[in-house]
C-alpha cells in the first residue's frame, strides 16, 4: 500500500504523518506528492506508524498486487 492511500484510509494528513514520525512536513510533502523514496530509517517509522501497512516493498512497487493473486 502507498503512503497516501493508507493516509487517506486512515484520516490522516501530512502533518499528522510527519508529527507521528518526526518528520518535517516537507519531507513527508515529498514522499507523497512525488513519490521520493525516504531513506531507510525514514522507511522503517513510516512502517512502524502504519503497523507494516505501508512496507519498503511498497516505494520499489514490489508489493503483491490482487492481479498478482
């Protein structure tokens, strides 16, 4: 699952991504807005946050998709 999907699932908007994670708004603008891979500590809270819905599996599009199923 992409960042912004699951943010929207979950109601919530960059700054509150970016607080939960430590993150500057910016940062976080840029993960999903353009699609900017975070580095690996960044991947890891932003996994942590969203309890292993968003993987670093999903920045490289390496995910399983239902087509793939």
């Amino acid at each position: 699952m992409i960042l912004a999907d699951w943010m929207e699932e979950n109601e919530m908007s960059i700054a509150d991504v970016a607080d939960e994670v430590g993150l500057r708004y910016s940062t976080v603008y840029r993960y999903v807005k353009y699609g900017l891979m975070p580095s690996a500590d960044n991947q890891r809270s932003i996994y942590l946050l969203t309890q292993g819905e968003v993987t670093p599996n999903d920045w490289l599009g390496l995910g399983c998709s239902d087509e793939e199923i």
